[in-house]
C-alpha cells in the first residue's frame, strides 16, 4: 500500500506542476489581453477629450471665445481634476509606478484596482484637457490593476500575484509603446526585480499577447515616427559622449522639480481643488506660446525626430519648460506619467545639441535627428534607472542595430553619472524619503537602509600628533577608551592611535612614552563616509578586526566628520528593527487597504486626545470606522473593549470616506 501510495505522489507532482503552469500560462494570456484593451480604450478617451478641448470638435467654441480663451482650457481641466479627486478619489501615499513597486515590494502585489477606472478617467482629462504628464504610469497601473485584480479574486499565493502584477505593467508599456520587449524590460528592471524562467516566461506571453491585440488595432507603428539617420562609426562616439554627459543633469534637475514640487503644494494651504486650476492657468497662458510643452507632447517628439523646429535655443528652453510645468502638473495634483515628459526632455536636448554640433562640425555630415533619438533614451535612462528598457524602446522603435551602439554608450554615460549623484530614481526616491528602500523589487538588507550619518557619534577627543604617549595614556584612562583619532596643527587627521598601539611601544622601550602620537600612531586609515550604508561599515569593521571607524568627507578625506564604534553598530541595528516593524506595518496596511477597498488611517492619541485614557468599549467611534489595532512602541496590540488607550498609541482604523473627519475631530487631529 505504501507503495502503491508512493507511485501514486511521482506521478501526481508532475501533472500537478504541469497544471500550475497551464493555469499561470492562461492567466498571463488573459492578463495581457485585457491590458491591452484598458490602455488602448484609455488613450482613445485622451484623444476625445483633446478632440473636445483642443482639436476638430472645439472649433465652434473656440471660434466664439477667441484664441485667448484657451487659456481656460488646462484651468478648467484642473478644476474637474481637483473636484474629482476630492470627491471620489482616496488620497495615496504614492502615486502610478511608485505606488505599484510598493505593493509587490511589502503587499505580495495587493492594489486597489476598484479605483483604477476612475484615476485612469482623471488622467485622461488631465492629459486631454494640456496638462504636462505623461500617459505611460497610468497605462502601468492600468496593467498592474487588472494583474492584482486576477491575483486577488482567484485567492493566488504573493509569488503569483506579483507575477500576475508584472505581467499586466509588461503589457500596459508594450501597448502604450507598441513595444513589447521593452515592456517585458520594463517589469522585469522596475517592478519585479526578478529574473527567473518560469516568471519571465509568463512576463513574456502578456506583453506578447498585447503587442498582438495592439497591433491588430492601430497597426505595427511605434509611437513616434522614427526618420532616417546616419551613424558613422567610431568618430560619431565622442559627440554621443558628450550628449550623455548633458541628459544626466537633466534627469537629476527633472528628479529633483519633481519632489520640489510636490514638497511645495503640500506646504501651501491651498484647497485640493484649486491648485490644479492655478497651475492650469499658468500652463495654459505659457501653451499658447509654446504648445510643445503641453499633453504628452509626443506630436511634438515626433517633429523634432523629423527635423522640424530645430532652433537650438528653442529647444533649450523647451526643456526647462517642460521640466517646470511637469513638476507642477504633478505636484498640483494632475494624474500622469513622467515617463513621456522625460523621452521630450531627451529628444528636445538631443536635437538642440545636435544642431550645435552640425554646425560646430559640418564636414562630419552629423544628423541632429539621431542625436534626439539618443538622447531620449539617454535621459530616459537617467531619470528612471532602467536602462535596458531604453535601449530595448529605442532600438525596437528603430528596428535597426547600427543605432544600438551610440545609443547603449550615451545611455550608460547618462545613468552611471546620475545614478552617481543621485542614488535614487524618480520612482523611488519618493519611496526612500519615507523609509523604503528596495533592491530588485524587495526591500533591503536590515542594516543597508540605515545610513552612516545618522548613527555615528562625534569622537570623545582628538589627539594632537606632537603630544607625548605618557599624556596619550593619561587621556586613554580619563575617557575609558580604546581608540582616538591624531590631528596635526591644522586639525587634519592623519591617523589613528589605539589602546593596543599605546601599550605595544610602551612595553617595547622605557624611553618611548617621550615619543609622540605622530610617531605611533597608524596612519594607513580604514574609514566610513557618511552617506554610505551601515552594512558596508560593518563589513569593513569586520574585514578588518577593528572596533571603530573615522567618519570623513569623501571630498577631503583628512576631514573628521564623526565616529562609528561598536555601540554605533547596535543603535543602528535597533533603529532597523523598528524601521523594519513600520514597513511590515505598513505592508499589513496597503493589504488591508486592498481587500477592504476602504481608506486605511493611522492616527496618534496625544494627551489632549478626548479617547486617552478611555477604553475601547468607552469611546463613541464613528458608524463607518473600525478600530483594527493598536501599536504601543514596538508592541502591537489586537484591540478589545477593555484595551486602555494612552498617549503615544498610533491607532489604525478601516474607516468609511464620510467617518474620516469624525475621526479626526474624535483624536483632537487636524488633516
């Protein structure tokens, strides 16, 4: 019998696997299909909106109000996108692409796809209506829904549903770009970070089936219209250099207006309404005179890669002004992409730099065409850190190999110097300001998100290289230590000197306690630098049996900034514990958000709260809000009627959107 039950067990797991297979095969192939179908039915909605407010079906109200009233348009576009957001759409932690990477990376891929016909209608006005974003994040949530969504409802593992959430971003980008290898990149670099067979494969088959739907729909056409260009060799490459030396800066500067932005709207105590409509106002005015910068501006790519309106200064000044009024698109609180706005940003530098070289080199026959091709990638790639996918969009937009090489040289030079800034991409620079950091799509190492700078302790004393080791040892026992740092006269360091160093010369020679610090000090340093993770101290500590490292300014290395020590080493790792329980809180957090489909608050008692020092049963809640549970510092605590609530607990509530304001009122908490 147990035999016979043994045969039974090998000839099951195959089938078994075999069945799982078929299932994530259909799923994949379902997945893709209705992608594709959201993001095409999504961009035809854009061009009826434009249609409305900008094209052939405005004409009889702009012939009535004049060519100034379009100014209103993008003001009033702003205006049904506040109304909107205000009345129907929950606000986010983070938004698009963001918002996606931090549902695989801590939820297993959990999102509110309820919501996501709504956010796509709001992005589809604001793009249709001239607001400066890009199509391509609201296509990426588009797919990403429709995976979490199959995930979800059929009850499949974490591994599975963030497959499935990969799967839907591949075919969001292959539709929106009719480029479905660049789509299968895309997930893999931004938001899977993996690269196994069985999940590549199923990648693979969505952005496949997508790229068929597409293509059987609008036709094999890529998004832009790609001309003729002319790539001379090896001379050519100095030229694509320098091209990647310039779209560097220029994704950092669009990174960084970005979250400026951001960080400045959420300052100014303006209604969630209204800025969208001052900002719609400005780019409206702003539009008339240079209607490159408005929408998605791909008509506009389009004709820079045609050799049309290539005025250098023009084009220079098209990409401070796209940079700026994206940045406040997105910060007013317009639904988009920066996806789009980062490939006009490259085509815009790309053909201004490469009619300065035309003229700078006429002899070489430079076409400044191919240099705008370059460039999109090459800031592209500095702006969201995935540089496969660039060359992967670029090359299949071409369908020519003779580009792959200047375009794989200004792209590498672009993302090795911004990444070299900037560590961060505009994805999840968002993510690192509120404590995630991730590494091919999970969150790192305990220790490797806690920085230098924030654990390291100035040193008890530093030790002059002139004075005497008989006085060394006397301030060794006064400061119960076993290391200090040895400046010379100008408080430069140049070394360290040890307990073990001290006694070691003392018990070599009578006469050299008169030898100085100088003298005995090592002066080959192990050092930290500030904005270097803990781990990597830690492994240098470690590497080379040392209890403390000299904290220094990478820029002056004979600058003592601080001291990292043992106890340095367990402040930071109880730091990361406790920012590992937030992030496991907060992945419980975007789950229940995601099944409930209701708004997840986290709300702190305070002394003046009218619930501290009530119970649970004692308190008048809300109808609509449910207490889910209390955390009381490290401690999490399922709430009863007898739990006492005391001032420091950070209270978690599933709350209907009407309850919110009670709530707030309820815990003396202003939004």
């Amino acid at each position: 019998m147990a035999s016979k039950i043994k045969t039974w067990h090998i000839q099951w797991a195959p089938f078994s696997a075999s069945y799982s297979n078929l299932i994530q095969a259909l799923g994949a192939t379902v997945i893709g299909l209705l992608s594709s179908a959201g993001v095409l039915l999504f961009k035809q909605t854009i061009r009826w909106i434009h249609a409305l407010t900008w094209g052939d079906l405005a004409g009889w109200w702009q012939a009535y109000i004049g060519r100034w009233g379009l100014i209103l348009v993008p003001a009033l576009g702003g205006l049904v996108v506040g109304l909107l957001r205000m009345w129907w759409l929950r606000e986010e932690r983070h938004h698009g692409v963001a918002s996606v990477m931090e549902a695989v990376a801590l939820a297993g891929g959990r999102l509110r796809y309820r919501e996501t016909p709504l956010k796509a209608l709001v992005s589809a006005i604001s793009l249709g209506t001239g607001a400066s974003v890009g199509p391509e994040d609201p296509s990426v949530q588009i797919g990403a829904s429709i995976g979490s969504m199959f995930g979800q409802k059929f009850h499949m593992s974490d591994q599975r549903t963030r497959l499935f959430v990969g799967a839907g971003v591949a075919a969001g980008i292959a539709t929106a770009f009719n480029a479905p290898i660049a789509g299968v990149f895309f997930a893999v670099e931004i938001i899977s970070g993996e690269f196994f067979a069985s999940s590549f494969g199923m990648i693979v088959l969505s952005a496949v089936m997508a790229a068929v739907l597409t293509r059987a729909v609008v036709g094999p056409q890529p998004a832009f219209p790609v001309p003729m260009y002319a790539y001379h060799g090896p001379v050519d490459l100095p030229f694509y250099l320098g091209l990647g030396l310039l779209a560097a800066p220029i994704a950092l500067l669009y990174i960084q207006a970005i979250y400026w932005a951001h960080d400045f709207f959420h300052r100014v105590p303006l209604p969630k309404w209204l800025s969208p409509v001052l900002v719609g106002l400005l780019l409206g005015g702003v539009g008339l005179a240079y209607p490159q910068i408005l929408g998605d501006s791909y008509e506009a790519v389009g004709n820079i890669l045609n050799g049309k309106e290539m005025i250098a200064g023009t084009l220079l000044l098209l990409v401070f002004l796209k940079i700026a009024f994206t940045a406040l698109s997105l910060g007013a609180g317009f639904i988009g992409g920066v996806f789009a706005p980062s490939l006009f940003l490259g085509a815009a530098l790309g053909g201004g730099y490469g009619v300065v070289m035309e003229r700078l080199f006429p002899t070489l026959h430079l076409v400044p065409s191919a240099f705008a091709l370059v460039g999109m990638a090459a800031v592209l790639a500095g702006t969201v850190r995935a540089p496969v996918t660039a060359i992967m969009l670029l090359f299949e937009m071409t369908d020519d190999y003779h580009i792959v090489l200047p375009l794989m040289f200004a792209v590498t030079v672009s993302m090795l110097l911004s990444q070299y800034f900037q560590p961060e991409s505009v994805y999840t620079l968002g993510l690192v300001r509120d404590g995630l950091r991730l590494q091919r799509g999970r969150d790192v190492d305990v220790l490797e998100s806690i920085k230098v700078s924030e654990v390291m302790e100035r040193a008890p004393a530093t030790i002059r290289a002139d004075m005497p080791l008989i006085a060394v040892s006397a301030l060794f026992d006064q400061l119960h230590t076993h290391g200090l740092p040895v400046v010379d006269e100008n408080e430069r360091l140049i070394g360290i000197i040890t307990l073990q160093d001290l006694q070691r010369a003392l018990a070599e020679n009578p006469e050299n306690p008169h030898l100085t610090a100088g003298e005995v000090c090592r002066r080959r340093l192990i050092v930290a630098y500030p904005d270097e993770s803990i781990k990597e101290a830690l492994h240098r500590m470690s590497v080379h049996e040392i209890g403390r490292l000299p904290v220094v300014d990478p820029n002056h290395p004979d600058k003592l900034l601080g001291w990292i020590t043992r106890a340095s080493i367990i402040k930071a790792y109880e730091l990361a514990l406790a920012r590992r329980a937030t992030l496991r809180h907060r992945g419980e957090q975007v789950r229940l958000e995601a099944i409930t489909e209701a708004p997840v608050l986290e709300m702190l008692v305070t002394e003046h709260s009218p619930v501290s020092g009530k119970t649970v049963a004692e308190v008048q809640w809300p109808e609509g809000a449910v207490l889910v549970r209390v955390q009381r510092g490290h401690q999490l605590l399922i709430p009863h009627g007898d739990t006492r609530l005391l001032p420091g607990d950070r209270l978690t509530f599933v709350a209907e959107p009407e309850a919110v304001a009670a709530l707030r009122e309820l815990l003396n908490e202003h939004a």
